[in-house]
C-alpha cells in the first residue's frame, strides 16, 4: 500500500514538472491529497510546474487549490522560481492569485544569480536578468530597495550589476532604484559592476548617476553644486578616497572568485542531488514493474487453476457417465445371460 501511495506521489510531481496537464488532471481527481507531495528539495508539484514555466500546469494546480505559498527546503515559494526561470506567464498567473512579492528564501543555493539567504522573488528575477519577469514584479510593487542576508546585504539592482544584465539594470534604474545604495562594506551598484568588468553596465549607471545629478542642480542646487566643484578636496582627502576605491575593487574581484568556488560547489551538490533523484524514480519504476509482473503472474496463476477445477469437473462428468454406461452394459448382459437360460 505504501509503495502504490508513494510511486503516485512520484507520478503527480513528474506530470507537473513534465507540463503533462491530462496525466495530472487525472492523479488528482483520483486523489485531491497528491497536491501536496514533496519531492527531494521539497518542491510540490506547484513548485515544479512554476520552475518549468508549464503555464497549463500552474493553472491547473492554483485552480485546485494548491498552496501558492509552499516553501521547498531552501525556503523558495513558486513565485521565487519562476522569476529565477524568467517564466513571464507563470510569474503573471501567480501574481493573479496574490502571490506574495516579498517573500524571502533561506538557504543560499545560487549566489551569482541573486540566489542568497534572504532573497526575494524580485532579487532573482534582476539577477538574472530576466525583464519581463522583473517588470510584472515591479507593477505589483515588489521592494526595489530589498536588501538579502547574503554577500552584506545586496539590493536587486546590485545584484544586476554584478551579473552585467544591462537591461534588468536598466528597468530598475527606471523605476528609481538607488544608485548610492552600498552593501555592509560600502560596495554600490557601480562598484560590484566595475570589480567585474561589466563596461556597458558601469557606463549605464554613470549616465544615470550624472543625469540625477544634473536633475538635482536643476531643482535649485546650482550654487551649491558650483561651489562644490570649485573647492578641491585636500590632497590626504583625495588619497583616503582612492584607497577606498581600491579595496572596494580589491573585495569585489575576491568576492567574484568566492561566489565562482561556491558555485561550482553547489553546482557539484545539486548534480549529486538528481543523480539520487533519479536513481530513486530508477528504482521506483522497478517496484512498479515487478508490481506489475507480479499481478500478471496471479492473472496468469488464477487461470490456470480455473482451467485445473474445469478439467476435474469434467474428468468426474466422464467418470460418472462411465460408470452409468457400465451399469447399464451389465444389466442388459444379465438380461440376455438370463433369456438364454430360459429356452434351454
């Protein structure tokens, strides 16, 4: 009974993950309950279908009612993976159901892709890179100035810079994201940027630094910015700010080489991680087959000991009717034996 729960539970989370939207239709209809199995990450099907962008799946499953805010084990909700994926229609078919834009996860699983302890729905998209997804985010009013846990607190614009995502940089500066934001050790956007080697990135947020800047004077800051740039810094001043400049260069290259160690090394973990996965469904289809072999053999078993009580049913019909002939063979052999006797 277990094995047959358990191997449907592994059917349902393969048709959501698969975008097979009958076979799915079907499980749950035979069982509502199936709509909350987990697989290894502890994804429910909704989790699945959303990081696969099967739209048809997503909507089946919301309509059934599953739980739009179901956490897998890094704390993901299926917002979360369908902005990772830049899966606009599955973004937008979440959104229509009140997903929640601010929720957080809790597990770092992919530092170089906005994927931090901490992270948001919006975190990801912008890390990514992925516009259409980020946009939806945007119009439902996720933070813009949410800062994660990891790397010191990055805000989504931060991590769009560090990942060079010229256009996911560019909608968030279009929607105000602050420029000046720094992380714990005073990193900014353009920092994380330059530290990289991201050119069209770096030189997009100047343009915007300059062209806030001018809008700034504009609105009444004319003398103060003048007198500003007419007063030079001392020249200890101007040290203290390029050594500054430096180790924020300086942390950032090391924090590229870090973010590229661990990755490789959550990368290696996530492959041991569906190595496992499959040599279970492997092992699940087996079970299955030998299931399946087995009932077969009962089938085939079942009828052979039919065919067995059919032949002894008939092989005593035929002993009967023998033994009825026999009786009637002798009876007429004493009639005649007894005639004979009569004449003579």
């Amino acid at each position: 009974m277990f094995s047959a729960i358990f191997n449907t539970k592994a059917r349902v989370l393969r048709a959501a993950e698969s975008g097979d939207v009958p076979e799915l239709a079907r499980l749950l209809e035979n069982n509502s309950a199936n709509i909350a199995s987990r697989d290894w990450y502890g994804f429910s099907p909704l989790h699945l279908a959303a990081r696969e962008g099967h739209e048809g799946a997503v909507r089946l499953l919301l309509e059934k009612n599953a739980d739009i805010a179901a956490k897998g084990n890094y704390g993901f909700s299926p917002l979360h993976l369908a902005a990772m994926h830049g899966h606009e229609g599955a973004v937008k078919l979440l959104l229509e159901k009140n997903a929640d834009v601010a929720a957080r996860g809790k597990a770092r699983v992919c530092v170089r892709a906005g994927g931090g302890v901490g992270a948001s729905p919006l975190h990801l998209a912008a890390g990514n890179g992925h516009e259409g997804a980020l946009k939806l985010l945007l119009e439902k009013n996720a933070d813009i100035a949410a800062r994660g846990k990891a790397r010191g607190g990055l805000s989504p614009l931060q991590w769009a810079a560090m990942n060079g995502h010229e256009g996911a940089v560019r909608l968030l500066l279009e929607n105000n994201a602050d420029i000046a934001a720094r992380d714990e050790v005073g990193c900014t956007a353009l920092d994380e940027a330059q530290g990289r080697g991201h050119d069209a990135v770096v030189a997009l947020l100047e343009e915007a630094a300059a062209a806030r800047q001018q809008a700034t004077v504009g609105q009444g800051g004319i003398h103060r910015a003048e007198a500003e740039r007419d007063s030079s810094p001392a020249p200890a001043l101007q040290a203290a700010e390029e050594e500054a400049r430096q180790a924020r260069e300086e942390l950032a290259r090391t924090r590229q080489q870090l973010d590229a160690a661990l990755q490789a090394a959550l990368e290696e973990a996530r492959r041991a991680g569906e190595e496992l996965a499959r040599e279970r469904e492997g092992r699940e289809a087996a079970e299955e087959e030998a299931r399946r072999v087995g009932e077969q053999l009962a089938r085939e078993r079942e009828g052979r000991e039919s065919a067995e009580e059919e032949a002894r049913r008939v092989g005593e019909e035929l002993e009967r009717t023998r033994e009825h002939l026999d009786a009637v063979l002798k009876a007429h052999t004493s009639h005649l034996h007894g005639g004979v006797a009569q004449r003579h």
